[in-house]
C-alpha cells in the first residue's frame, strides 16, 4: 500500500462529523490531519490528535496535506474546490459541485493542468435501498423496463434557521440543489444522460425565497420513461424507489441507517453498520403463467459509504477510474441548471 494519504476537511459541522471524518480516520488509506474550525473547535472531542485550523490559507498552506474535503455551504463549493486546486491539492467536494456546468468545466480544467483529482462526494450511490434497487435492476428479473420512480421526500414547512440554505441570491440554494444532485446521480449512474427532460419546481412554503419542490420527467432509449421527485411538504412519504417492467414490480422504501448510526457514533467499522432493520425489505411483485400475483420480499444490502473513500483511496493512489466519473457530474449540472 502507499502511504496513507494525508487528509484536511473544511468544515466540521454536521457533514464533517458525519459523513467525512469517520471515514478518513477508520480508512487505513487516509491520514486525517486537519480540520477547518472558524468558531466552534469540536473536533478535538472526538480526534484528538488533529490540527484545527482558524482560516482556509493556514489549512490550504500545511505542505503535508494532500486531499482537501470541500464540504462548507453549496454557495461557497466552487471558489474553495479551486482554492484548493491552485494550491496543489487533490480535491473531494460535496455535492452540488458547482451551481453551473461553466464552474465545473473550469475546475476540470484547472485539475488536469495541476495533476490532481477533482473528485466529487456522491455518497447516495452507496445507500442500502439504492443498492437494493439496482441489484434488482441489473438482475434482468424485471424485464425490459417501462416506468421508474425515484422519491425523496421530507415534511420541512418552516424556513430553515440555516440563511445560507434560504437566500436566493446564493447560488446553488434550494432543494433542487440540495436533493437533486442525490437522486440525479442515482438515475445518471443507473441508466446514463436522458435523451429529453421536462422539469418543474415550486415555492408553496410561506415565504420561501428558494424551490422546495421538483420534478423530473426523463426519457429514455426503448420508450423508458423515469420520474425524480422530491418535497419538503409530505407528511406521508411514499414509497423511495418504484420501477415497473415488462415481467414485473419492485418497491422500496429509504431505508438507509448509516445517516443514524453515524450520528449516534457507530463506527463505519462496527459489524452492524450500514444493516437495514428487518421491516425494510423491497418487494418483487411478478405475474405467474397461471395469472397468479407472487410477492417477495428482498433482503437489502449492506450500505457502506466506505465504499466511496476506498474509491477515492484508489483513484488517487493508484490511478483508477473513479465511478463517478466527470461525464456523470456534467450531465448532472446540465439537469440542474435546466429551465423550467
């Protein structure tokens, strides 16, 4: 193995916590370094050993560091990603990307001409019910496909206390790009660019500046037709993931655990993370010869966001394609930005 990869994060709130720092610290292919904390210094309660910085220069100036992970406010994603770039680091950044697909094609091409990687964090593609649904998929035991249902849903109706989030004039705000860039790049990375798009989006809570509502309807070669959709505004979720084809049904529900069990400290490396509860099975409905209805239940796979750093581990170390790739994140952008 190479030496461990010597690791920063630029924020150590909720994302940091969560979804960053526990991966670094358990991958034996990372060393995580430092943290950026401008107020709150937290981060020493847990890793006791890494540096917080006050200020983005003093993080982006350690010589050691080789991986900068952008998780701050969407807003602020684009100049801190090429920060980062100009100063000789590789670059994980959370998703969105960018707002626009002129700000990524820029980052590209910065990283080609510093010899680094601009990798994006798409950590959704590791989601137990995801990895449920396209084992389904790829089983062929659906058929030829006819209509999919990508969901994600949430009962929000009070303005979040985070402004960033709520305010227009940043760009990238609201739930398209909150949302959006999850469940695009489940359906990108399932079935490839759609051939034509229709999009809609909405502001129904009292005084949004910013979408809470949208979807997608995307076509697709052999009359596939695939629809994302999310809210902030359902008291009910349906279900997350529906496909329909020609010799059957599957439906699952979101079930990923590993958001909770992150938050609650179980370790990426414990036996039971990622293990969805036993209620949260897919249903594979197919019709018999006889006319006969026949319901299965699917177990789900394991969700491991460890997943993802062992591919970013990879890419940087040793070369490999990231899985998502820099098509996948410009179709993307294109969705993103598309008028409604």
């Amino acid at each position: 193995m190479s030496s461990p990869i010597v690791t920063g994060i630029l924020s150590f709130g909720m994302s940091g916590r969560i979804f960053h720092a526990p991966f670094v610290h358990a991958h034996p292919g990372f060393n995580f370094k430092a943290v950026l904390e401008r107020n709150h210094k937290k981060a020493a309660e847990f890793y006791p050993d890494v540096v917080s910085y006050n200020a983005i220069e003093d993080l982006l100036n350690d010589d050691e560091i080789e991986l900068v992970i952008v998780n701050t406010p969407n807003h602020l994603h684009y100049e801190q990603a090429k920060q980062a770039l100009l100063a000789g680091k590789h670059v994980l950044v959370e998703k969105p990307v960018t707002a626009t697909l002129t700000q990524l094609m820029e980052l590209f091409d910065i990283a080609k001409q510093q010899n680094k990687q601009l990798l994006v964090y798409q950590n959704r593609r590791w989601d137990s019910d995801f990895l449920s649904v396209k084992e389904v998929i790829e089983s062929g035991r659906l058929g030829d496909l006819v209509e999919a249902h990508f969901r994600f849903d949430r009962y929000k109706p009070v303005l979040s206390p985070k402004a960033f989030k709520e305010t227009a004039a940043n760009e990238a705000s609201g739930l398209v790009y909150d949302l959006g860039p999850h469940l695009l790049d489940q359906v990108i990375s399932l079935f490839g660019k759609p051939v034509a798009t229709h999009k809609v989006i909405g502001k129904h809570r009292y005084r949004s500046e910013v979408p809470d509502y949208f979807s997608y309807q995307l076509s697709y070669p052999h009359q596939l037709t695939v629809y994302v959709t999310s809210s902030l505004l359902v008291a009910q979720p349906l279900p997350s993931f529906i496909v329909h084809g020609t010799a059957g049904s599957y439906i699952k529900d979101r079930c990923d655990v590993q958001e909770a069990q992150l938050d609650q400290g179980v370790k990426p490396t414990d036996e039971h993370y990622g293990v969805e509860p036993a209620h949260g099975e897919g249903q594979l409905i197919t019709i018999d010869v006889t006319g006969k209805k026949l319901v299965e239940k699917m177990p789900s796979l394991k969700g491991n966001y460890l997943n993802l750093f062992e591919a970013v581990y990879q890419t940087i170390a040793n070369g490999a394609l990231y899985p998502i790739t820099d098509e996948h994140i410009a179709w993307q952008l294109e969705l993103l930005e598309l008028k409604h």
